[in-house]
C-alpha cells in the first residue's frame, strides 16, 4: 500500500473531499463490507483513472463560504470563513465567487440569523427523498448534524424526518441532517428525537435523558443586508 499527499487551496480541498463522499454514498450497498474510508479511496482512484465510468463526469461539490457583503464587493479585506475549514483571505473568497465554473446560491436571512425558506421549498412533501431545492434549504439552515456535540458538516450528512415518513411530511420543518452514525442511532439506538418551536433539538436517550443542541443561527444576521454564503 502507498499513500498519496496533495496540497490545494482550501475550496479545493474541500470541495474534492466532499465529491469522494457523495461518490462513495453515506452507507455501502449491499454485500459491501468496505468502510466509508475504503469506498472514498477506491472512488479517487475511479475519477482518476477513469476506471469506473459511474464517477464520470467529475463535477464541482459543494462548499459553504460565509463572507460579509464588503468582501464581495471588494470594499473590505476582512477574511471569510470556509465552513468545516477554518477563516480565508478574502481575496480566494472573491476567486471564489468570481470563478465561471462555480454557482452561488445567496440566502436570506432573519434578523434571528435563520434561514428565511423560499415560498416553495416544501415542493414535493409526498416524495420520500427530498427534493434538491428542499435539501439546499435544509443543509443551510442547520449547518451541521444535529446530534449534540457532533460538528459533522450537514453538506456530507444524510437528511432524516425528525417525525418518520407517513406520505405526506418530506417538509423543512420535519427534516434535519444527521451523520451516518447519528443516523444510526437515532433508528436503531432506542434515542427519539424532537423539535420544539425555539428550533432546539432534544434527543431523548433510552434511559430518558434529555440532550439538547440549539439552532446553527448564522452570525450577525441582518435581514436587510445578508451576507452571501
């Protein structure tokens, strides 16, 4: 065995290791018994060589990139924060926002630093599988797993309905993202779970316990001046 060492810009790198984790898929099929690691490496060596032409073509994945409004617009020099990495300059921040292979999708904010939801979101609440409209939503109003303590990031977590799927409830308020363990946990680990109205999740344990992880607000939300993730 060999291992490989590459260095890229920040959005780069996370945008590559975000792809090998959509291409690998949140849970092997079955008959797999390769961990999430070995299905991400065997699914570089695919984009690569070209040896499995399901991970053709390559395509760009997503990043969430918080910056105030004047570093958009190139009035400020203030760094920006590169979600699940840490603060950039703003200078990558506008290569960013700048480079014709990227789209931007801006959100709008309420002065309680949630997401305020387009009119319709809740496109399809029949669908068992959310739409890419309700999960863009879902994924940027909680912005990790929404299991207590856990900072996984919700663009590479799975959604679940906090209330199981009864054929009419795939809704942004019912929908929250967990990783693949926390997943696990809630269905197979005895844990319920609920949202009161305060956007709070509690976890409830087997013994009866109550955990609790407040909302991912955005920082310094003001509604008439949002800042472009």
């Amino acid at each position: 065995m060999a291992g490989i060492w590459s260095v890229h810009t920040a959005t780069d790198a996370e945008a590559i290791i975000g792809r090998l984790r959509e291409l690998a898929g949140p849970t092997a099929a079955p008959g797999d018994d390769r961990t999430i690691d070995q299905r991400e490496a065997d699914a570089l060596v695919s984009c690569v060589l070209g040896t499995d032409d399901s991970a053709a073509p390559a395509r760009r994945a997503a990043v969430q990139l918080l910056i105030p409004l004047d570093v958009a617009t190139g009035a400020s020099d203030l760094p920006g924060e590169l979600l699940g990495y840490g603060p950039i300059p703003a200078a990558l921040c506008r290569d960013v926002l700048t480079d014709p292979s990227t789209t931007v999708d801006t959100i709008r904010l309420a002065p309680d630093g949630t997401v305020i939801p387009d009119a319709d979101v809740d496109d399809n609440p029949a669908q068992y599988r959310p739409t890419a409209k309700l999960r863009r939503h879902v994924v940027t109003q909680h912005r990790t797993c929404r299991f207590p303590g856990c900072t996984r990031r919700a663009t590479t977590a799975e959604l679940d309905h906090i209330v199981a799927y009864n054929g009419t409830n795939t809704v942004a308020e019912n929908l929250h993202p967990l990783c693949s363990r926390h997943h696990h946990c809630k269905h197979e680990g005895g844990w319920q779970v609920r949202r009161p109205p305060d956007g709070t999740t509690e976890w409830i344990s087997p013994t009866g316990r109550t955990y609790e992880k407040p909302p991912d607000n955005w920082p310094d939300a003001d509604a008439d001046d949002p800042p472009p993730p």
